[in-house]
C-alpha cells in the first residue's frame, strides 16, 4: 500500500449547486461571511485588544482522501469497528467525529478534541498504526490537516437535541476562513459568542459547535441531526452576515459530510 499525503486545492469541497450535495449546509456560516454584505455600523475595532478566552481543548481536523469510495467503505467498517475504541481511551479524550464528505465519495472528515496539544502525538501514533493495517486494497493518497485551540464550545439545550454519544447520522459543516489582512480572525470572537451562537445554537436540530484558529484565519463547525435543521439555520445566518464583514475574505472553504460516528462529550458538558 503507497501512502502520499498532498494539500488540497483550497476550493475541492466547496458546494456549487442545491440540495444536500448543493451546499444546504454550507449556507448558514458561508453566508454569515459574505464579501456583498454591509460593514456593521459598529464592527469590532482591530485595533482593540482581544481578549482570547482560555482554550477548552484542542482540536485536530483532518480530511483523508482514499483511491475509492468502496476503500472509505471499508476504512469506516474499520473505524467502527475498533478504531473509535482506540481514540476514545487517548489521554485528554473529548470527543471525536468521523464523517463521508458530501462533495467528494471518497473523502473523510474527521474531527478529534482532546485536552491539550501535547495529547496529539498519541492519536498520531494510533492514526499511523490504523492506516497500515488497512486492507492492501485502500491506498490513502492525500491528507488536509488543521489544528488549534478549542476558544468556543457550543452546547445544544437537552430538551432540543439529542446529545451527541454514540451518534450515527446526522451533518456536519465546517468552513475554514480565511481572515483579511491585519485581522486574524479573534476579533469577530466577541459576536460569534455573543450574536450567532445564541441565535443558531437555539434552532431544533442543533447539536453543537466548536470554533478555533488556525495560521490564517479560523475554522467553524457545526453539528445537525438533520438536513431540515440545517436548512433552517441558513436564514438566521443570512440575516446576521452584517455584522462581520470585512474580517474574512468571504470565501472559505465548505466542507460537508454526513456522520458516520460522533461522540463528543465536550458539547455535552461531559468532558
């Protein structure tokens, strides 16, 4: 089995069209930064220092590409049935998401927290071993990676939505942002928590949200447990797109996939 590891063209997940494969949940963070919308007649001020919250964690978000998608079928088999185990008893463990890329059948997503970054040389050391007991069949052939501390944990209320444990199905979007120059993003963490959050984090269907930097801007992720969920976040988002304009380039990087595994007690409370 060869192994090559490449970096993705920054657009390959981006959705085009409708539907789920569209881009349903690429619209609400997509549009809440938006190169058209109007500046806030207030935005946060650059120039402001910010005060960066303490990290609940760290956060390690990978896509893996393999040769087929018959070969993700056979690595999901594999991360179910052993792999999840592994990774749930690494040091710091607070969750960890795998998900099948909406836009590419052959591409997974997969979302690790633990509690600090120097408990990621365990899940490297696991992830090495999973990949080279892979059947000989899969050949991995290109691998993204973003990293960074957890800064925002977004926690569904109970009576809304099932917690996340153990869970199946569901969607998961994430877009990768890419903040304008002088910014980096951390300036626009004050009305992420204080406006968006509440307001998408109070729709049905709304199963958690994590949110770190990264070298160049930042990274949002947020967790449904269905498609109609995610279809109604899309207005509340578009309507608060205002607020952050001028922060990030407006053009960041979907990635959509739908849940094969999920357990993340940090957005239970649990971790």
């Amino acid at each position: 089995m060869s192994i090559t590891t490449r970096s993705l063209n920054r657009r390959q997940f981006t959705v085009t069209a409708a539907g789920i494969a569209a881009g349903v949940f690429a619209l609400p963070l997509r549009g809440t930064f938006a190169q058209d919308a109007t500046p806030s007649a207030s935005p946060v001020a650059a120039a402001t220092p910010i005060a960066i919250p303490t990290a609940k964690g760290f956060v390690s978000m990978r896509v893996r590409t393999v040769d087929s998608a018959e070969s993700l079928a056979t690595v999901n088999a594999a991360v179910r049935d052993g792999f999840t185990e592994t990774i749930a008893a690494l040091d710091g463990y607070a969750g960890y998401l795998v998900g099948d890329v909406i836009d590419a059948p052959a591409a997974s997503l997969s979302i690790l927290v633990l509690g600090d970054e120097t408990q990621v040389a365990g899940f490297d050391a696991a992830a090495q071993t999973f990949v080279g007991n892979l059947p000989a069949e899969v050949t991995v052939t290109g691998t993204e990676s973003w990293a960074g501390d957890l800064l925002l944990v977004g926690t569904p209320e109970p009576e809304i939505a099932t917690p996340v444990a153990a869970l199946t199905t569901g969607y998961v979007a994430v877009r990768v942002h890419h903040s304008t120059e002088g910014n980096t993003g951390l300036e626009i963490l004050p009305q992420i928590t204080n406006d968006f959050l509440p307001i998408v984090s109070a729709l049905p269907g709304f199963l958690g949200y994590l949110w770190f930097p990264v070298a160049g801007g930042f990274v949002a992720v947020t967790l449904y447990d269905s498609e109609a969920s995610a279809i109604a976040s899309n207005d509340a988002a578009t309507a608060w797109t205002p607020n952050v304009a001028g922060y990030t380039d407006g053009n960041p990087d979907v990635i959509n996939a739908t849940v094969i595994f999920a357990d993340l007690p940090i957005v239970n409370g649990a971790a």
